[in-house]
C-alpha cells in the first residue's frame, strides 16, 4: 500500500487545497472539493467533514466514499461513536480496525460497514474543538505518523474555513456551526458594573493568515532562526533576571528555556512545516493542541506549564511575524472589553477609561493587583474564564456581567437587549444620584451622616469631586506598594500622598499605614510561608518587627501634609502596646523632622483601626489613646466567626446583620462616644445600603465606603428616620435573641418606611 499517492503528497495536497479556498464557489461545493481532495491524496476510499454545531452534536456536512445521501442527515450526539471521541477529547484517533474498537457506532445510511481503518483528527482552532475530519479504507490499515500529521494539517485549514462563517448558510436554524455560537461562562466577579460591547484582545492573536508554504526548506530556516532568537532572549531575560532576584518569574523563564530546547516540541512544529505549512502556521498547529491538552489538564502543576509552553509558542510567533501589534490607544473602539490572560494594572491604566467597557481575564483572584484597579476605575471585570482568548476574535460582541461573575460571548440578541436596558437602568439611576451630589446626608429626622470614600490609588481622587463624599474615610496606603513593579521609593510615596491630599482640598483624609502581608502581596518582597496568613505576620505587626518600612512611609507622610493636617491610623493593632510602639514611632520622625528644620503638619490626628476582636475588650484602654477609632469591619466580621473573607465557601455564611456582630460594632461606637473620641466605619459593611442603615441605628454617624455606594447609601439616608430605626434594632441587641440573621426585619423596615435600600 503506498503511502504517499501519486498526488504528491501533503505538500501538494496543501496547494491544491489554496486554490480550492480561492474559488468562487458556493460553501458546500468547496467542502465537496475538499473531501474529494483529501480522500485521493491520502488514497482513502472516504473522507468525511463533521462539523460541531450549536447543540453539541457532530454533523456530516461533506463525504467522499460514504453515501451522499446521509450529508446533512447523519448527526452524532456529543460523545457518540469514535467521531465523537475525537471531537471530545481532541485528539487523532488512528485505528486499523475500527468497527473493533467499543465506541463504534454504526450509521446504516453511511454505508460505512464496509471500511475498517479509521484515522480521525479534531479540526481545532485556539484549542477548541470545531469539527472532526475522517479517513476510512476498506483494508485494515494503519496511517503513518506522517499521514495523521498531515490530516491534521488539512483540518487546520478547514477549522478556517468554518470559523469565517461560511458554512452557516448551510445550517438548519438552530443547528449552526458551534465555531461562532453564543457561549456563556461562569467565572468569578472581580470589579462590579455591567459593559458591553466588542473584543480587543489584549495580547492580540498574532492572526495567521499566510498557512501554505511555497517553499518548505525556506520555511525550516526561517523556524530554526526564529527559534536561535527566542532561545537567546531567554537567556538575556534570565541573565537580567539573576542579577535582580529570584522568585515565581525565574521559574517561568527556567520553563520557558526548557520548552526552547525540549526535543519533542521541536520536532513537533518541524513535522508541522514539512508537511506543507508556513512557519508561523506550524506553530499556531501544535499551539492549538497545546491548548486543547491544557483545557482538558485537571493537575494545576501541568496546567501552568501547558501554560508556559503556549507563552512560549506566543512569543514564537511574534518572534517570526513581527513585534507585538498590541491594541494601539487610537484604534480602541469606543466600547472595549479587554480580553487577555493576565494583565498588569499598568497596562490596565494605559487603556483610554473612557472607551473600556469591561474587562475579561482567564486568571485573576479578588485580591490580584489587576482586579483592585479595575475596581478603582470602576470596570466590570470578570476573572477565571478558561482560554477567554482562545474562544472569541477580536471585534466579537461580548458582555461582561461583573455583578454575577458571568460572561457572554457572541450574545443572542435578546439576551444583549435585556442587558442594555440594565446599563440604561443603571445609568438612569447614577444620574439621580449626581442631584445628589452636593446635598449633604441629612436623614430625615435631621441627624447628619459623614460619607467619605476608601481609596487608595491616583485613579481614585476624581471620585471625591464626582461623589460629593465627606473626604476620603480610608486611604489603603499598599494599593501603591502592590501595584508597583519595586518598592516606591520616599518621593514616590510623598508624591502620592500630597496629590492626595491636593486633591481633598479642604475635606478631611484617613492615611492608613501600611497594611501588608496575608493575602497583600507585594511582588518584590520575599513572601514568608505561612500556614495562617490572615492571621500572619502583616500589618502593623510587620511595621514594627521592620520598622524601616514605616519608618519610611512615616516621613513621607509628615512631610506630605506640612502646613497641614494629618490623620493617621494603624491597622490590625490587637494589642495596646502595638499603639503605644507605633505612636512613638511618630514622635520621634516628628523629633527628627523638627530637629533639622522642616515644617511640621499642622495638626495631627491618631487613631487607630478595630479589626481584631481583642480590643473589643480592650475598648477604654485603647480610647484613652487615641485621637480616634476607625473599625474595619472585613476583618473584624471574618475574625468574629472564624470566616475567611477571601475565601467564598464561608466568607458569606454568617450574616454581619446579626446580634453578635451589631452588639460588637455598637460596643465600640458607644465606647467612642463615652470618651469622647470619634469612631467611623470603614469596612465594605457600610458601602450596602441595609447594612449602612443599620450602622446608623447603633450610633455611627461616619462611614466610608466605595465610591460607587456614596450614592445609593446617601439616598437611603435622605429617607431615613434614624430613631424610628433605632426603635427597632436597639430591642433586638437586648433582648435574647436566637436568631442568625435579622437583614429580613431591617428590610421590612424600610420597605414599610419607604427607605431605599
Ligand atoms: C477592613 O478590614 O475592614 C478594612 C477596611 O481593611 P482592609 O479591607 O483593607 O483589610
Ligand atoms: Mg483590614
């Protein structure tokens, strides 16, 4: 049996198949051409197309050999019959005696009884799954690893073909091709807000369009010196690397060297080329079964490095197709979503805010840098969507739901509508809220509410204005150490600081020192290991065992706000003494900036934060300190049940609305108010609006929240009557009690008073 037919091989088959996709002929007449084409070069007596549709099931849209009559007809459910094996686990399937093999399954209007082999290959692009491509031969023969490289090549080029649409006019409605099908995916909400609009991608798909080789020896050269380039910059970038630090990048630059040189990978893309195609079309080959291996890897070590290897095959083609076209600024449509793997905040404020729409990552925590910015900006953002950049084209419609985590791609159109009334809903709602703006919260029985906003990044201080807020409650001084690529040096810190404190003008603003460790994370610091973290070594615990860092960051505070005033206050203190050290710390930058002659802050205001229960108990003690109390209620909240707030099994199991934790938050506002000293409200408890209510009711009257809550909670304020809410909670802190939750009284309330919650 010759392997190669007298066509000529792969090669030619290729060439042919370019003019067969240059005709101007209809799409099932092309498909007809290149089955026939396929089965004459292989010397199959069958080829066969079946494309994915919509409904997860495999059509046959092209045979040569099988039974015409069954084009159309015959439909595999997903899974069925080796056809649907190759479809389901993406991978050839090369067997010389099918009909033995256990998911066979037989088609009597195919007529297929009479073949025995089977070569079947996935027809994939980015890693998914479009369709399957079938060789059969009456004999029992086994293909060549040549020959299954080649089919696959060929699917390559049919996965083109039915990515561009062409064969929907081919379609029953409701059986189109599942190549441009709406998908809907679950992933996990980053920043809220809903966006819709059209895909860019952020590291833009380098777009093969040149698959067929004229001259394979001439694409082999261009390979190998694509490949001596990109191992060389590896090198440089390790070199560079070592003489930094090491840490997670080295390891990727270590796998990243590996893949360059590993064997198999090589051969692989060589293979690939000799068989027809262009280099870059090569790599995008075997980048697609990449990709295909890694949605299917359950192991999270393998995934990562299924990972680097497709970084790698990305910079490969960069490498042989010309730098990186990334999404110039002028060229964004003016309703982007950023689609990308991962993304630095840096890059994320590059983007022009008032195009960008949403944001869709295939990575992402709650906690990563990324997702605190685009919270900042306001973006909707959704993380953990698997090969997000493998299953839309740039240009594609999309939604970004960043309330429900969800993502829809490709949206029908009722589904796109519903949406679009809930931006305009929304949008109607902000616009009421702006006449609010610069009414000042005042409920209705005249007790005045300070709102003031939590920042911690430049992006943030327009909110101020935009807001009408109080000032700003809470400035998360590590949001600049945690985005930044190496530790902000003084001037850096100063200079944030003092565009801070520009900014609020005459409002009042609440520095908090820093507050890392746990899941703060700064890249450039060598994490400790630790079995606890959020009860770890962070915050001002890690202030005062390093005390050059605060230290630091004290000076450039103090000198920031000369002339004026500054509010300071010290997060996750447990202790008194951690108060008393940490004061002292103050004192003496004061000394020494007095000593050498610079202006001084005009006023200073100390506080300290309540976010760990033991100063519950130590609530006089700590008073008698203090210029002020500022609670932190995520952490107070997730230390008072044991519940850790980052993690979503439990972060949301007791309700904060509850005895225990309104009795604990009362204690300490009526502490506060016993010795005089103010006590605000920090935490996310006071940015939702029936929480807020409730902070009121026990007493607080200062609360900072998100920028985006100024609004709804300012509104619920204007219609509540404070002591009437106050008649209801303060019985239920009282009395006994059994109850876990009492959200539904409080909203009863107010449903029944007409408050806005
Ligand atoms: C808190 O714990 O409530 C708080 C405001 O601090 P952070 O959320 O930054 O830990
Ligand atoms: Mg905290």
């Amino acid at each position: 049996m010759p392997v190669r037919g007298a066509l000529g091989g792969p090669r030619v088959l290729l060439r042919r198949l370019r003019e067969v996709m240059a005709e101007p002929v209809s799409a099932q007449e092309r498909l007809d051409k290149i089955v026939v084409l396929i089965a004459a070069n292989m010397v199959a007596e069958v080829c066969s197309v079946y494309v994915l549709r919509v409904d997860a099931s495999l059509e046959l849209y092209a045979t040569e050999g099988l039974s015409r009559d069954a084009v159309h007809l015959t439909v595999l459910r997903a899974g069925e019959g080796l056809v649907g094996m190759v479809a389901g686990e993406a991978q050839a399937l090369n067997l010389p005696d099918a009909q033995s093999h256990p998911a066979y399954s037989y088609k009597p209007e195919t007529g297929e009884e009479i073949y025995h082999s089977f070569l079947g290959v996935p027809v994939l692009r980015s890693g998914n799954t479009l369709g399957v491509l079938v060789v059969q031969n009456r004999a029992h023969r086994t293909y060549s690893e040549e020959e299954v490289e080649a089919l696959q090549t060929t699917a390559m080029v049919l996965a083109e073909m039915i990515a561009s649409g062409e064969l929907s006019t081919l379609a029953k409605p409701g059986a189109e091709p599942a190549a441009r099908r709406p998908v809907q995916i679950q992933g996990l909400a980053l920043a809220e807000g809903i966006g819709l609009g059209r895909v860019v991608l952020h590291e833009p798909r380098v777009f093969v369009t040149n698959f067929i080789a004229d001259d394979a020896q001439k694409e082999l050269t261009r390979l190998d010196q694509s490949i001596d380039t990109l191992r060389a910059s590896i090198d440089v970038m390790l070199e560079e690397e070592g003489m930094a630090r090491a840490g997670e990048h080295r390891d990727v630059l270590e796998a990243y060297r590996m893949f360059a040189h590993d064997r198999g990978w090589l051969h692989k893309l060589r293979e690939a080329v000799m068989t027809g195609l262009t280099a870059e079309a090569a790599v995008e080959r075997v980048q697609s079964d990449t990709r295909a291996r890694m949605l299917r890897q359950v192991d999270p070590y393998l995934r990562e490095r299924l990972h680097d290897l497709d970084d790698l095959a990305n910079r490969l083609l960069r490498e042989l197709m010309g730098p990186d076209q990334g999404p110039r600024r002028e060229e964004l449509p003016d309703n982007a979503i950023i689609v990308a793997r991962n993304m630095s905040p840096a890059a994320l404020l590059d983007f022009d805010r008032t195009r960008l729409r949403g944001v869709v990552l295939e990575e992402g925590a709650s906690t990563s840098h990324v997702a605190i910015v685009a919270r900042a900006l306001g973006v909707a953002t959704v993380g953990q969507i698997a090969n997000a950049a493998g299953l839309v084209d740039p240009g594609d419609a999309i939604i970004v739901d960043g309330d429900a985590g969800e993502v829809h791609v490709r949206p029908p159109a009722g589904l796109e509508s519903a949406y679009a009334e809930k931006v305009r809903l929304r949008a109607r709602r902000q616009e009421q809220y702006a006449v609010l703006r610069d009414r000042p919260a005042v409920s209705k029985d005249g007790e005045r509410v300070n709102l003031l906003i939590n920042a911690g990044l430049l992006v943030d201080l327009p909110h101020i204005a935009e807001t009408g807020a109080d000032g700003i409650g809470l400035f998360r001084t590590e949001l600049q150490f945690m985005i930044a690529a190496t530790l902000p040096r003084t001037g850096e810190q100063l200079r944030l600081y003092r565009a801070v404190l520009d900014a609020a003008g005459a409002k009042p603003v609440t520095f908090r020192t820093l507050d890392v460790g746990g899941d703060k994370v700064l890249p450039y610091l060598r994490a400790v290991e630790e079995e606890n973290p959020a009860l770890g070594w962070r915050a001002i615990r890690l202030g005062l065992d390093r005390p050059g860092l605060l230290r630091m960051q004290l000076r450039a505070l103090l000198h920031a706000a000369a002339g004026r005033e500054l509010k300071l206050m010290f997060p996750m203190v447990a202790a008194i003494d951690e108060f008393d050290r940490s004061r002292a710390m103050v004192e003496r930058e004061l000394t020494h900036l007095r000593r050498h002659g610079h202006k001084l802050p005009e006023r200073m205001q100390i506080g300290a934060m309540v976010e760990v229960p033991s100063l519950l108990f130590a609530l006089d003690e700590i008073l008698d300190r203090v210029d002020f109390l500022s609670v932190g209620s995520n952490d107070l909240v997730q230390f008072l049940f044991a519940a850790d707030r980052s993690n979503s099994r439990v972060s949301g199991r007791f309700d904060p609305l509850s005895p225990p934790a309104l009795r604990a938050l009362k204690a300490v506002v009526d502490a506060g108010r016993a010795h005089g000293k103010p006590v605000a409200l920090c935490g996310e408890l006071a940015s939702r609006p029936l929480e807020a209510l409730a902070l009121i009711a026990i007493g607080y009257r200062t609360l900072s929240l998100s920028a985006a809550a100024i609004g709804p909670v300012k509104a619920m304020v204007l219609g509540l009557d404070v002591a009437a809410a106050t008649k209801i909670l303060d019985p239920l802190l009282v009395e006994k009690v059994n109850t876990p939750s009492i959200r539904e009284r409080l909203r009863a309330f107010a449903e029944e008073t007409g408050v806005p919650v």
